[in-house]
C-alpha cells in the first residue's frame, strides 16, 4: 500500500505551538492579577501575605514571557518545550503537597482556586507533552510517508 507523503504542519498551527502560548497567556493573566490585585486577591483566597502574591504574580510573567520566548522560536527547541511543561508538572506536584498539608493557608475559594488553576497547568503540560511526541514522531517519518526507525537508517546506508 502506498502512503501519500504530507506537508509538514505550519509551526504556528501545531500543538505544541498552541499549548505553549496558551500556558503563556494563562501565566500571564494570572501574574498580573497577583501583582497589581494582590490584596483583593489574599482576601478572595483567604491567604494573609499578599506581598508573597506581588512575588509569585512577577515570577509568573517572567515564566510567562520565557514561554513566549520558546514557542516562537523555529523551530521550537522540544528540549525548551519539555523543560516548560516539567515546571508546570512541578507547580502541579507542588500545590498538591500545599493544598495536603497546610490547607489552613486558604478559605474554601482559595482551594478550590489553586485546584482549578492546578487542574489547568496539569492540562497545559499534557497538550505540551502531546505536541513534543507528534514533532518528535513526524521527525521520524520519511518523506514518503513511511516511518524510519534507527535500524532501518543504518541498514539503508
């Protein structure tokens, strides 16, 4: 059977791409409501350190603009990619271990905040992680379609 060859995926248009910037955006927004709502926001989460928000809000648009900085690259660097979507791993693991053992820090609103913004850096990673496996497996392919493994490679030669 024939496999019909196809046209490499726009960069813009995959799904590392996409997910990279919408964690980029999502970081974004939440970085600037930390740091210029931070008391508004302490209060809404029942945390009592606001300047810790100011902090963690300037940490995320550094995050933020590091992301961009990755996704806009051509190519994308899947080594930047993967340490990207670890960090959002991370920040998942770490607000689990909060969340288990100091809920005290926050009223019902903040857990269940930090669980929903945890619930969507764990979604960033997963579509991150996809995006790297589709480019590293499309990397694989031949220009006829048909899959190259490293023992086909070396037997070609």
């Amino acid at each position: 059977m024939q496999h019909q060859a196809t046209a490499p995926q726009s960069p813009r248009k995959s799904l590392l791409f996409k997910a990279l910037i919408g964690n980029a955006m999502f970081s974004t927004l939440s970085g600037l409501e930390m740091l210029f709502f931070p008391e508004t926001m302490a209060r809404f989460i029942g945390f009592s350190a606001p300047g810790q928000l100011r902090q963690l809000g300037l940490s995320l648009l550094l995050f933020a603009a590091t992301v961009v900085f990755a996704a806009t690259r051509r190519p994308i660097r899947l080594w930047a990619a993967g340490l990207i979507s670890a960090l959002d791993i991370l920040w998942v693991v770490g607000t689990v271990a909060l969340l288990l053992t100091r809920p005290d820090l926050f009223n019902t609103a903040g857990i269940i905040s930090a669980a929903l913004v945890a619930l969507a850096v764990a979604d960033f990673a997963i579509f991150q992680i996809i995006g790297i496996r589709r480019l590293t497996n499309d990397g694989h392919r031949r220009h006829d379609g048909t899959e190259t493994t490293p023992l086909a490679t070396a037997a070609s030669r």
